[in-house]
DNA sequence: TTGTAGGCGTTATCAG
DNA sequence: CTGATAACGCCTACAA
C-alpha cells in the first residue's frame, strides 16, 4: 500500500457535514442529527451517516457548531498554570463537565496574561458562563464581565461583588480547625501571617482571631504581614521570630509556611520542636516527603462539583441571586507540628535533630 | 442616573456588527474594517463605527469571526497544569503570540483529560495549529493529528514521529553539563536516575553515558530505574543507596532529584556532604530556598519564541518538513551539590548537620 | 422519517 | 470610499 509522503493538508480541505451527507446519500439536516445521537434518523440512515463520517475522517466543525447551537454547551475555565490545587480543581472541573455533557475551554491567567485578557477571551468565544478558579485578586474585572455572561468564582470573594457567585472553603474555619489543633498540641503562643491584601486573606486573619478568642487567647493574638509566596513567608519569618518567637505559626497558605518554616530552620530553630508550623491549601509542596507540612485541605472535587451545579443554575437562570458556597476544610496533620515543649523560645545552636 | 437593579442578561441579547452599524449609519461590512481597523473606510467613518461601538457596548463574536476568517490567527496549546516548567512557557508563548497577532486558547492535559482529548477539542476549535508543551509520553496522538493540523511539540520528541517538529533543550548536553560539573567537584561515583520511559528520558541517560565515557568514567556508569515524580525519585535513593551508595547522583528531573535527595537524608546521609544531587529543568521547587537543588535551566523564552516562530512557519508551509531545534541549558550551582570528600560511602548516624 | 431553507455573526468579494 | 451579497459550516424549524 501506498502511502502520501506528504501530507498535503493544504490542499485537500477538511471533509464538511455536506460531504459526509452527500457520500451518505442523505441531506445535511439528517446528516448532522444521525452524527449527534439525537433521535429522528432511522437507524439505517445512522448507520449509512457514520459510515460516511468514518470513511471520510470527519471531524465536525466545533466553531460553526457553536455559532448555530442555542446552547452551545461550553464553559470557560480561566486559571493559574502554576499553582497544583487550581490544577487539582480544573481536573475535577473536566470531570464534572464531562458528565453533564459540557465542554471546557481554557483561558490561563500568568504574569504576562492577566484575569482581565482570559475572561475577555472566553466571554468572546461564546462560552455560557465563566468559571474562574483561585484567588482572585483584582475582582473587579469579575464583577464587570459578570453583567455580561454569569460568572462562578471558585475561591473567596467579597460580598459585594455583584453578580459573581463563589464557591470556597470556609476560611475561617479553616484557621479555627488550625488554632484548634495547635491548642490541643498545647501551644498558646500562636501568630498568623497574613496573606497579603486579597478577601481570603482577610477572611483567614478573621477566622484566626474569632478562633483564638474563642480558644480565652485573646492576648496572644499576633499577626504579621505576609503574602501568598514564599519569600513572603521568609520575610515575615524574620519579623515574628525577633524578640519573642511565638510556639507556633498558621500561614495563609503553604508556600507562606514553607518560606517561614525555611527561615526558622536557617535561624537555628527546630520544627516542630521549637516551633510548629501550619499551612493551608494542601498542596503539592505540603506533600513533599521532605517538607511534610501540616496543613488544612480544601476538597478539591466538592469545589468544583458544586461549581459546576451551580454554574449551570446561573446559565438556566441568569437572573437568580448570586449565591455563596463554602466547603468544608479538613486538618492534615503532618510533621510540622508537635507538642509545645515549653522550653524557651531561644533558638537552639545546633540546626536541626531528629 | 438610573441603573437596572437586575441585569437582565437573559433579555437583551448582545448587539451584533448589524446593530453597530445601524447605529452608525453604514453597511456592517464597513463597521467590520473600521472595527478592525484596516484601511478603507473614511475617517469620519471609522469615528462614527466606534462611538456607535461604545455606545453599544459592543463586543465581537470570536466564533462568528473564526469561522467567516480564512487566517483564524487562533493557536492551540496544551500543556499540564502543575508544572511550573510549562506554565513558565506558556506565560512566554503568550508574549509571542499577542506580539504577531495571535490568540491562544489552552486545552489542559490532567490525570482525568487525556492529550489526546485535548488534541481534538483545539483541533475542532479552528486553531491553525497546536502547540503541546511537555512531555508528552503517548507521542502517537501527536503525529496522528499533525495530519490533519500543523504540530509542534515543545519538549523532545522520537526522530520517528512523522509531521511533528520540535523545539526542547538539548537533553544530551544538559546531562554534560552536570557531570562535567560533578567531575569539576572531584566526584567519579556519579549514577543516574532515569525518568521512565519517555524519549527524553532516554536521551537524557544517553546524554549521560556520552558524559561519563568522555570524562574517563566508563566503568562508574550507574543507571537506576526512576521516573519523574518524586515518588520515584524516593524509591530509585532505596536502590542506589543499597550497598555501595554513590558520591553523586543525576536525576532525570527536579522532582525526581527531590524525592532521592528527601529519602537519602532520611536515610542518614547528608547532602551534599555525603550525597551531591542534581536535577535538570530548573523548576520551581527547585528554587525553594529549603531545597535549593543544584540543576540544569531549560531557556523558557527561548523555548517560547523559537516554538511559534516555527508554528508559523508551518502554517504558512504545511508542507515544509520537520524541523527539531535544541535549546542550550544551563548549569546552576545551587546548594545540593559540593565537593567530594572522599570520606566513605557510609550514612552517617546524625541525620542532618550544618 | 426525510429534505428544504433560513439563520447564527463575521469576513470578503465585487460592483458602484 | 461604500453597500450589497455570498460565503464560513452547522443547527433547526418547518414542510413534505
């Protein structure tokens, strides 16, 4: 057999419904049910129609479909490509949407592509509605597209951003169920890093203090300035462990807690033994053999299964009442955190022991 | 000023070019070249079009204009989205495309999403080709697809695949660099952690022994079964470090660098001290100040620019053959690899020391 | 069960 | 410089 050494894809065109209605013998309306599953056709013509498709190598036209459809059953994702637990959710996110017979497309959020460029994007490309995954900070521009098609946020999102529905976990408990267990190890001498200027990181300074006077530490509330990276966390490791170093620590998130727990150890302290560490999120790094943090999880799957449902509500019902979800967070406890030993707060000389 | 309390998305349906262009008092194929900005029409025109534009709030349909286009200037891109390597690329590719006047849209590859998946659904969507960022192990969905749109992988990819060009680091000489800087430090005892079965995993452990035999060090040649995560990175230290431990080890990539530095430490070694590690893509994680892995840089612009400089070249020549372009790595020296100190193979009993 | 015809919102071609 | 008009490929009444 023969075979083209070049594939000459320009000039052959791709074979079109009319192609594959023609071979088939029957009209392009018939054609395009028989290829949908959609009842009509009688189960000879879908027959002669697949036939067709198959030996033409048809592959339908997704934009002209989405340009004729009503529903055109597609939802846009944007997101960020670096951070594993908006990855976790987008997974989840493709499962879901495959199951209600929903397609996704993708619009990433980096440095050089903002959140505005991607909603732009998939509002232009007939997407039914925007699902926007993670911490969402400049949320204006939410807010602004949502007047235009509906738009679900997973993450946290201030109350009154009009028109934008969240889905998240519950910050506040998430730092409660963080006090709780630090208070339990013993520990009183508990300090937070913020997470920047973000609502989720308001939030999650919020729930630490309800969380801490509900534990009677009202006077040992401590919080420091922190952000969302690592180097944030390094930094604010330097504030919080000058004068009295605190027992214990909750960051915003991980990558907070690694960089504090980083600079912890460079400055001679143990953790856990001289200071525990908490983060949240459960991400990837948290998991590492090596860092092994203490942390609280988001459950990935009912964020974006609940997400979806909810989505799908804005898009039947664009004009029902944004509505706020909050998911329940779980405590993992692993080695960065142990019994408040209550011997000093001096860091020791040597580095680290087991 | 009244504003709708509701914003009543579900009733007014969004303007259309007919609409602008009734508004502005021309033909809608003129508002289409005033809105695009070619020239033909009027000044005075085009300054009416977009008045009668922002009065409308009008937005363009990307799907109507993709499918009325004969030059889409849409790219498709898949990628995962937990690496961070990838999302360095795509941040550049978005650079690129936006200077030549391309959109790109992002079909996620995830444990639940298949490449081939996402293959088909950009394939549908009218880019003119695909870009696919990573190592992308079920190479076959590659080729079969490139039949049909232009291909271009970015990541290393078999000789063999017929229609897919490619632009990746040059594997071989990343795994030069690392020994050489390895034998530079004193080491001879260097293995190799493979990254599985993949093809730049086995030009990696070719690049290896090349390094090695032109080093003198034929008969230290050590290969060990890994992968690329640091699970495997974790069991392949087991291995290694049973019996006759090394001085140094390579490691296909960062994760997997990690996961035997992680294990080797927990084993009693110290590292660098006992153990000199290395990774090769420069990852995030890598530059985590706790980890601070000595590994070899994948160029990310360079990656991203040279990529769509040859996309385009391919979708304006879909006929032009294959090309490959290899990307010069780099070495950087970070803290997990040190001289050898010849002082045994032994782990010592104290786990960490400074 | 099947064919026909009109429309989705743009772009592109051609006369005027 | 401008305005009809025909694609683009598919979906969907509606009619047969």
């Amino acid at each position: 057999m023969f075979m083209a050494t070049h594939s000459s894809r320009s000039r052959i065109p791709h074979p079109t419904l009319k192609d594959v209605a023609a071979l088939a013998g029957v009209s392009s309306g018939l054609a395009s049910m028989a290829l949908r599953g959609v009842n009509g056709p009688s189960e000879n013509t879908r027959r002669m129609v697949l036939a067709a498709a198959e030996e033409l190598q048809y592959r339908g036209n997704a934009t002209a479909s989405l340009l004729a459809r009503e529903h055109p059953r597609l939802l846009g994702v944007t997101c960020f490509l670096d951070r594993d637990l908006d990855a976790d959710i987008v997974d989840h996110l493709y499962v879901e949407a495959e199951r209600l017979g929903y397609e996704l497309v993708i619009g990433a959020t980096t440095p050089s592509h903002s959140l505005q460029a991607s909603l732009e994007m998939l509002a232009a490309n007939s997407c039914e509605a925007i699902i926007a995954v993670g911490p969402q900070n400049p949320e204006e521009c939410l807010s602004k597209i949502s007047s235009r098609i509906p738009v679900l946020a997973i993450g946290a999102i201030p109350e009154n951003r009009q028109g934008v529905s969240s889905v998240h976990i519950d910050d506040r408990l998430a730092m409660k169920l963080a006090v709780d267990h630090l208070v339990k190890l013993g520990h009183t001498d508990i300090c937070h890093v913020t997470g920047g200027s973000g609502y989720s990181s308001s939030e999650r300074k919020t729930g630490y203090e309800i969380a801490m006077r509900g534990a009677g530490l009202d006077k040992e509330i401590r919080i420091i300035e922190g952000g969302q990276t690592e180097e944030a966390g390094v930094e604010a490791a330097q504030v919080f462990l000058l004068g009295s170093a605190p027992t214990a620590v909750i960051a915003y998130n991980d990558a907070c807690a690694i960089g504090a727990m980083t600079e912890a150890r460079k400055l001679g302290y143990s953790v856990p033994d001289d200071l525990s560490v908490v983060g949240c999120d459960d991400s990837r790094a948290s998991r590492i053999a090596y860092i092994d943090l203490t942390t609280v999880s988001q459950d990935r799957e009912d964020l974006a299964c609940q997400a979806l449902r909810r989505t799908l509500t804005l898009i039947k019902d664009p004009n029902s009442t944004r509505t706020e979800y909050k998911s329940a967070p779980q405590l993992i406890h692993r080695s960065t955190t142990g019994p408040q030993h209550n011997r000093g707060k001096q860091p020791n000389s040597c580095a680290s022991r087991e």
